[in-house]
C-alpha cells in the first residue's frame, strides 16, 4: 500500500488524523499494553509513539482527541530519571501527565511522521 498522493505527498495511513504536515496520530487508542509492547507495535506500523509535545500539538489541533483521553496513554518520554518508568498522558484531560512502570498496561496511540 502506497501512502503517497497523487502530488507527490505522504498521505496518513488508514486510522491517522492528519495533524499537520509533519505528522498523523492514530485516531483511537489501541488496547492496553506494556510500554515495551507498545513501542514494538507502533514500529511495526512504521511509527512511533508521541512524545508529551507531539500528543499535546495533536489534542489542541484536533477536538476529536480531546474528548478520548480517558485512560492514560504511553508516551516516547522517558519517566522521572528512572529507566523502569515512562510518562504518560491523558486521564481525562490533555494537560495531565504522569510516569508509570513500563511493565504497566495502559492505552497509546502511535504516531506516524510524513
């Protein structure tokens, strides 16, 4: 599947919001996982997970994401000078962030950069 446009442009593939030129976020969070298992699927979509700044950019610019942060969700942050732990976001509302064992499930999104 080709994810270039007829101009020429990478394209989001199939479950992204375009959020800018740069970047697609996935519109809805995947199912509870690992920090681990969740950079390894992101990557096997060809993305990554958001770091707090992409995730933030992505639920300002599109009010369908505001409204589905109810869980917390992994970030590509490192956690608290602590490699056992990585940030998350969300719970309810875009500004709240916190650090959460790596071996904890929570929900993500992935990220994909054109």
């Amino acid at each position: 599947v080709s994810l270039i446009g007829p101009s020429g442009e990478r394209e989001c593939p199939t479950g992204f919001t375009e959020i800018n030129e740069q970047y697609c976020i996935e519109t809805s969070e995947n199912a509870t996982a690992t920090w681990f298992n969740a950079v390894v699927t992101c990557i096997n979509k060809k993305a990554e997970l958001p770091t707090w700044a992409e995730w933030y950019g992505a639920a300002a610019v599109s009010t369908s994401l505001i409204n589905t942060s109810d869980n917390w969700e992994w970030l590509n942050d490192g956690g608290d000078d602590d490699s056992d732990y990585a940030k998350v976001v969300g719970n309810g509302d875009i500004t709240n962030h916190s650090s959460q064992p790596t071996s904890s499930l929570q929900a993500y999104r992935c990220i994909y950069k054109k």
